[in-house]
C-alpha cells in the first residue's frame, strides 16, 4: 500500500462526513489530535492498526445476520458469513481453541454469553432431560417456574475487586451479581500474589458452579491449571477472562500453566485492549458448549455486527503475524522497565512489580488518595486510572491506587528507555504533589496541590517523549 492511501482514506472519510454534520468531523479530527499529545497509560486501551479501523466503517454496518454462520434467521447474509468465518477461523488459530464465537459486542457482553451457556449447560439442560422436554416452551408451567428458581440460585467464586477483579465477575453493580451468589477470593496480604490453597479451601466450602480466573488490575502472572485443578475438585466450571492479557497469549508471552486455552472449559475476552482490535469481545471454548456459546444472540446479544467482526478478522489476522510476538513481549519489557524506574525512585508497587502489562502504584506512598494522583497526572499530560489497591483504605470511588499500562505506547513503538523516562515523569508530579484541604477544614480525599509551573514543564516533557514516536504515522489529515 502506498504511504499516502492512509491519509487519502481517512481524509476522504472527513471529507464525506463533513458534508452531513461538520462537528462529527472535527471531533474525530480534534480525538486523533488529543490521542497524538498524551502520553497514554491506560491499560485497557490501545491504538487499533488503519487497516482494522477501516475494516469497521462500511455497509456491514447495515446488515441483520442474527444467527450464526450459515443458519441465519436473515437472508442474504452469505458476505457476513465470509468475515464472521474468517474471524472465528483466526481466532480458533490464534488460541488454538476448538470453538470460536465472535460475535460478543463487547467484554461485558461476551461474559455474559458464557455465563449464560454455563447455566444452560449446567442447569437448564438438565432440568430439560428431567422434565423430558426438548425445549423450554415445552416445560409445564410448574417446571418452568423451578428452573427459573434454580437458574437464580447457583454460584460464582471469583477474583475481588480490591485484589484485581472485575466488576462482571459476580459483583451487585453488574448483572452477574444480581444472577448468582457471589463470593470472592483475594490475594495473600504479605506478598499480594494469589493464595491458591486459600482459593481451593474457600471452593472446598462454597462449591460454586463457576471458579472465574482472570483480572483487570492484578500485576502477575496467573497459574491456569491450579485454577482448573481446583475447579476440577469441587466440580466447577472453570472459566477465564483474559480480556486484559489476551494479546499476551497471543504473543506466546503466556505459555503453558499461564496460558488459560488449555486449561478452561471457556475462555472470554475484549478485542481491543492488549489483542489491539476493534472494541468488541469473543468467546472460546472446547465442543462440549459450543452450541450453547453460539445461541448469544439472541440469547443476551443484540443482532450481530458483522463490520466489527470485519474488522475483528483483520485484526486477528495481525496478531497471527510474527511481529505481533514481538510487540507482546515489548509490552512486558515495557511495563517491568517502568515498574523498576519507578521502584528505583521510591514508589510503592503492589506485589513489587509486574509480570504482564501493568504496574498498580499504591499511591498512599506518595500520601496521595488515587484520584488525587489521576488528575494531578492528567494535568500533566499523562493518562492513566486510579484505581484500588488490595484491602483499599480508600474504597472503590477515592481508591489508593493508580494503574497503568504498556500496550498502547509499546505500538507508538516506545521502548525500555522511554519507560525509564517515563518513570521519572510520574514520580516527579506524584512526589511534588499533596493533599489539599476541604470546606471544613480537613484533609481531603479529592483536593490537590500541584505547581501549574511543574505540570506544564512535565506535560511539555511528555509531548517531547512522543514527538519520536509518531501515532498513525501515515495518517495526515491536512
Ligand atoms: N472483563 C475484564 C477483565 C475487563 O477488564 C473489562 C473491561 O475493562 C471487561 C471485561 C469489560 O469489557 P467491555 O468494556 O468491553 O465490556
């Protein structure tokens, strides 16, 4: 492809949309513009490649195609068929899963498919043998209702939030704790790590239908066949969601006992963090739930989106190419260079470092709540989450922690060196920054006392970082 036709694609997209609604235009200008200046840390973002991006804006947009491949309630979905086939053939590949599903709209989305084809494996089809029905609209009234009853009584033991979990994993805010009875394993106080024997004793006493591995803020490694050994024990359904760290097993970063295909019944992820695809989610799993995995839609999914899932086909397609190994392993070198920039200069990390694509700062060190640090950072020009830390003082809103991550800087194509430069920015505005006071007097949890000098001086250091390490270098839109 010429350099140019990235520019000439992008640029005649404005152009069209400029026509109908100009503010759309500008504000798609104005977003490449703002993710060209900061220096992003979030470690759930990325920067998907041109080639994905363009994938999602077309006519696929369009099309029904509720079904799955070649049985779609819908006519004239053989192009659909085409990419969805050609995304879930990737990602079988890429994983080496048996079964792929790729139509989850998001990560949220794609857990609630498993967990859903968990109980439909688990409970629901029981209850069918039982009752000898063939399908729940043969089910007597009487019947129907004790599978509802047994469908809202069953549970789940998953990671806690302050020890890394997330939210979908079973917690009352989101849907899944509102569905199952939830309990929670954390992480051993001493070291942060998690304690195995005491998520196999706390299995041993709850007996949950699902053992969830799988984390959003947890800095290590995970040991997958401990986790399926102990789910294996209790008679669990041992399922993983590695949307945070799936570009790492598709890089082959994580490999054997951490690598979660082998060792789950069902594997979710997002599409678009540390796999650097279009935002969306997928599902894998063995031949045993298949079927149920493939009723998502329109079990709890809307109709499909066939031009995500386009774009989830090229995506993938990259991640099968051999330099996406070595963006992976960039990713991990990059995060242990910036926690070990930041250990060197006094900050306190939880679990001491990272294995994986993230560092948790406990920011208490600094005697900062995590929101503190978030917005004294964001003045800074550097873009990063507060986030909780394991046993948070500081609750779930204020929290005591500050997350970041490697991935989307790791594609600008920064490296170890910068990571150490990096370090020195963060510690430099974390260290010059303090506690304000509130309305009545006290310390607040909210307040902050930054130099405007200092964070212009570090936000202009920031940008210098980058200028090296342009972002969509072949992207000029005039
Ligand atoms: N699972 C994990 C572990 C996540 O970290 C996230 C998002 O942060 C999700 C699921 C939800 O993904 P989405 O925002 O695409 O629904």
């Amino acid at each position: 492809m010429p350099r140019n036709a990235e520019s000439t694609a992008f640029r005649s997209a404005l152009e069209v949309i400029r026509g109908v609604e100009p503010r759309v235009a500008d504000a798609i200008g104005a977003e490449l513009a703002d993710q060209r200046e900061s220096l992003k840390l979030i470690a759930s973002e990325n920067y998907a490649s041109p080639a994905t991006l363009l994938a999602m804006g077309n006519w696929f947009s369009d099309k029904y195609a509720e079904g799955t491949i070649g049985r779609r309630f819908y006519a004239g979905c053989q192009n659909v068929d085409t990419v969805e086939a050609l995304a879930a053939e990737h990602a079988r590949e890429l994983f080496g899963a048996t079964h792929a599903y790729v139509q989850p709209h998001s990560g949220i989305d794609a857990n609630l498919v498993a967990f859903w084809a968990i109980l439909a494996d688990r409970v629901e089809a029981p209850a069918l043998k039982r009752a000898q029905a063939r399908h729940v609209n043969d089910l007597t009234e009487a019947d129907w209702f004790a599978l509802r009853r047994e469908l809202g009584d069953q549970r789940m033991l998953g990671m806690s939030l302050d020890a890394g979990g997330h939210l979908t994993h079973g917690f009352r805010p989101n849907i899944s704790g509102k569905m199952f009875d939830q309990r929670s394993y954390g992480t051993d106080p001493a070291t942060g790590l998690v304690d195995y024997d005491k998520v196999a004793e706390t299995a041993r006493e709850f007996r949950p239908l699902v053992l969830v591995a799988g984390y959003s803020a947890y800095p290590r490694k995970v040991n997958f066949r401990i986790m399926r050994e102990i789910a294996d024990s209790v008679g669990a359904t041992f399922m993983v969601d590695m949307a945070h760290f799936a570009g790492l097993v598709a890089g082959r970063v994580f490999t054997g006992d951490f690598d979660p295909v082998p060792h789950a019944h069902i594997v979710t992820t997002t599409t678009h963090k540390s796999l650097r695809g279009p935002r969306g989610g997928l599902v894998l799993c063995g031949p045993e739930l298949a079927d149920q995995v493939d009723r998502g839609c329109p079990m709890v999914l809307g109709g499909p989106l066939p031009h995500v899932m386009a774009a989830k086909a090229v995506a993938l397609a990259e991640a099968r190419r051999p330099d996406f190994a070595d963006y992976a392993r960039q990713v991990v070198d990059n995060a242990q260079a910036l926690a070990e920039g930041l250990l060197r200069r006094g900050a306190r990390l939880v679990t001491g470092g990272t294995d994986n694509h993230l560092v948790l700062i406990d920011v208490t060190g600094y005697g900062l709540t995590g929101r503190q640090a978030e917005q004294a950072l964001l003045d800074s020009g550097i873009v990063t989450n507060r986030n909780a830390v394991p046993q948070d003082p500081n609750g779930a809103w204020y929290t005591s922690g500050i997350r970041i991550g490697t991935p989307a800087l790791t594609t600008r194509g920064l490296g170890t060196a910068e990571m150490d430069t990096t370090a020195e920015l963060i510690h430099t505005v974390l260290s010059q920054t303090s506690a304000g006071v509130g309305p009545d007097g006290t310390t607040s949890k909210a307040k902050y006392v930054l130099d405007p000098a200092l964070a212009d001086k570090v936000s202009r250091q920031a940008s210098e970082l980058l200028t090296g390490f342009p972002l969509y270098p072949d992207v000029e839109l005039g």
